[in-house]
C-alpha cells in the first residue's frame, strides 16, 4: 500500500484542530502555573526582595506577571501557534504531495490480525 497524495484541505482541518488542542493546553497550563506560583507566594517573595533591593525598575515589571496580564498572554501565544500550524499543515501536506510524486509516496504495511 502506498500514500502517494495527502488532500491539503484534510491535513489543514486536521493541523487545525490539533493546534486548537494545543492551544487550549499552552492557555490551561499558564494558568495552572500562575496558581501554583501565588499560592506558594513566589510573586510576593520576588516583590519583596525586589523592594529590599531598592530597584523600582524591576518593580514596575512585576505587573506584567498579574494575572490577567499572563492569561492575556497566554491567549496571544495561543492564537499564533493556531494561525501557524494550520498554516505549516498546509503547507506540508502540499510538500509531501509534490516529494510523492517525484519518488513515487511512502510504501506502508498493514496486516490483518
């Protein structure tokens, strides 16, 4: 058995769904993470030695690691990972179509048990 075309338009639903799996677990696990993180008072810790060291600098960076601000973020990363790997599945479901036909596709077995 051979797999000489792989349709673009499947790989690309595929890639797509797969990513939406992938984006709600990078959005998921922000979250969890940032949880964990407050409820062991890390941000506290970091905001106190951060005043004990007199740098306000760094202070005014501690609000990028509010909560909102990290599910905000996590949410953009999420959206880009979605955009590119549809597009990447596209893409590769295309490139596999056009190797395949100059070596012929992949060979595969399969056995019935």
């Amino acid at each position: 058995m051979t797999i000489s075309r792989i349709d673009p338009w499947s790989a690309l639903k595929v890639s797509f769904l797969l990513a939406v799996g992938l984006g709600v677990m990078i959005v998921v696990s922000a979250v969890v993470l940032w949880m964990v993180f407050d409820a062991m008072n890390v941000f506290a810790s970091i905001r106190d030695l951060l005043e004990t060291l007199g740098s306000e600098p760094l202070l005014e960076l501690m609000q990028y690691l509010e909560f909102g601000r990290v599910v905000s973020f996590s949410i953009i990363v999420a959206v880009i990972d979605i955009i590119l790997f549809t597009f990447l599945g596209g893409i590769m479901a295309l490139l596999y179509n056009l190797i395949a036909a100059l070596v012929g596709g992949t060979h595969i077995t399969i056995t019935d048990e």
